[in-house]
C-alpha cells in the first residue's frame, strides 16, 4: 500500500509504470530523474521507514538503463534497501 505522505514512492511507481508507456518515451528518463532525486533527498534528510526500503528496493529492481557498468546503481540501491530494513527492524526491537 503507497502512504500519500510518502511522495517518493508514490513518483518511483508512476516512474516505473512510465517506463512501459510507449506513447511518450520521453516521459520515463524525465520522471526517473525526479524519482532518483528524490530518494537521494530522502537519504540526506534521514527519512528511514517502510516506503523508502520499499523505493529502494524498486530502484534497484527497476534501474535506469546505462552504457556502462560503473553507471549502474542498481547494487548501490539494493544496498541502502538492506540497511533501511536493518535500522527499521533494530529500530523495533530495541
């Protein structure tokens, strides 16, 4: 379920579903852009809940196609995915 507190995530789904829209190609880098800003927003300001383990673990699933393999963040998000769960979870039963 999307929380509408949380836009991050709600802009990482429509971005991804943007992907598959074949009418405006343009649309999907634009989007994923704004997405990817707004994660890296979220990481800065500390922001470590449920729907962003969730973002990152869509970013990392769902990675913005690049040329090279050092462009490719798709280990890093998982990374960040695995963490936020961590801190989540220790979060909880402490």
């Amino acid at each position: 379920m999307i929380s509408t507190s949380n836009n991050t995530l709600s802009c990482l789904v429509c971005a991804i579903a943007s992907r598959f829209y074949t009418e405006r190609p343009d649309l999907y880098p634009q989007i994923m852009r704004h997405a990817q800003l707004a994660a890296g927003t979220a990481l800065i300001s500390g922001n470590k809940n449920v729907e962003m383990c969730q973002a990152y673990i869509l970013l990392s699933l769902y990675p913005v196609p690049s040329r090279k393999w050092e462009d490719q963040r798709g280990w890093l998000y998982l990374g960040l995915a695995i963490r936020c769960i961590f801190y989540h979870l220790q979060a909880l039963f402490v």
